[in-house]
C-alpha cells in the first residue's frame, strides 16, 4: 500500500505513539514537532493523510491548517483536539471559510487509529443487502466539503438501496457531547444503526466501491470485482 503518513504535534509522547502504532505496518510514517517543520516536509512530499495537533506553540495548528491547504486542497487532514466546545470554537471559524479538514478525538488508542486507517485506505467488509437499514451521519457541519459529502452519500444510498434507508446527519461543531455519548473519535463517520449489530465506517464514505461493498452489495457490471 505505501500509504505516506504525516503527524505534525509538539507533543513528543503524541509523535511516539503513532510511531508505535505504525511501526511494523505497511505505513510510512514522518513526525514534525512544530507547524514550520510540518508546512516544511509538506512542501517536500506529497502525503495521504495528515494528522495536526490545534495548540501548538509558535504556529498552531488552525494557522498551519491554513498554511497546509495553500499546498495541497485535497489531502485528508484531521485536526488533533478534545470534542469539547472549547477547543471547538476556532474551528468552526475554519469552516466559515471553507477550509476542509476532519476532527479526531484524543487522546487516540492505537485500535482506533488503525481502525481509521483501515476505513480511510481499504474496504471493509459487509454484510446482506436486501434490508431497511438506518444511517447516521457525523461530521464538521457548515462547509461547501460537508454539504458535498451528504449529497454524494444521498445519492449513493439512494442507488443502492431506494425506499431502503433513513440518514441523520450530526454536525459535531453544534453538538459536540453527542461524539462522547456516541463515541465517534474522528469525523466524518457514517453509522448502520439497524439492523444489529451497529456497524461503522470512517474517513472516505463517498466511494461508492467502498460503500457498495461495506454494505454487502455485489459491484456493478461496469466495476472490477
């Protein structure tokens, strides 16, 4: 896979965990301790997924987003923070600007990393198709990426399963004690909640390969099995 990781943290316990986490993995993993280090290896690589902390010294991490973007506007970049609104309140300022980045909750165990990881790069494996299933939705609401993301999963679900399912989406910026109650840990994370058991899938949901084959669909005859 070779998939190219970069952690950007001050926090060098931060840094070594996800060293750790992917140590004897197929991932290639680069850290940098400050925001001049990260835009720094982001001018000189080109990564498949960012992870950056929000309070750092010197460039923290809302300027450094802003900074990452003018690099790169596609890489998937998750913002390091607690889910409390607190933390919440400058982020929602990004997404009045239609910065794209995705939120991850911490302090992150190395299952739930991995389990994003899995959802972000491969596919997950599904279950029947000929069911009522009923979704739910978690994401940073209010960006032109958000609305984009509902519309594109509407439209893939209605495909898949017309007259079949039910969607609510969850903006975790206006109702952050809902990813504590319902322990998402990074968004944006769509949840099968019916039929049992409750299922999940993390990071790119508007792969419609993806999705067809997490909820257990055969591909479409002009798709590669």
């Amino acid at each position: 896979m070779n998939k190219r990781i970069l952690v950007i943290d001050d926090d060098e316990a931060i840094r070594k965990s996800f060293m750790l986490s992917l140590q004897d993995t197929e991932y290639q993993l680069d850290t940098a301790d400050s925001g001049e280090k990260g835009i720094e290896k982001a001018q000189n690589a080109r990564y498949d997924l960012i992870f950056l902390d929000l309070k750092m010294p010197g460039m923290d991490g809302m300027t450094t987003l802003r900074e990452l973007r003018k690099i790169d506007q596609d890489v998937c970049i998750y913002i390091l923070t607690a889910f409390h609104p607190e933390f919440l309140t400058p982020l929602k300022s990004a997404t009045g600007e239609g910065i794209k980045f995705q939120a991850l909750k911490k302090p992150l165990s190395c299952d739930a990393l991995m389990a994003l990881l899995e959802s972000t790069f491969a596919e997950s494996p599904g279950e029947g198709a000929n069911t009522i299933y009923k979704f739910k939705l978690y994401l940073i609401g209010g960006t032109s990426a958000a609305r984009d993301c509902i519309r594109k999963l509407k439209q893939l679900l209605a495909e898949e399963l017309p007259g079949q399912f039910s969607l609510e989406t969850i903006d975790l910026l206006e109702e952050p004690s809902v990813a504590e109650r319902d322990n998402i840990f990074a968004t944006p994370t769509l949840v099968k909640t019916f039929p049992p058991p409750t299922r999940r899938i993390t990071g790119n949901i508007g792969d419609g390969k993806k999705l067809r084959t997490w909820l257990g669909l055969k591909p479409r005859a002009t798709e590669n099995p």
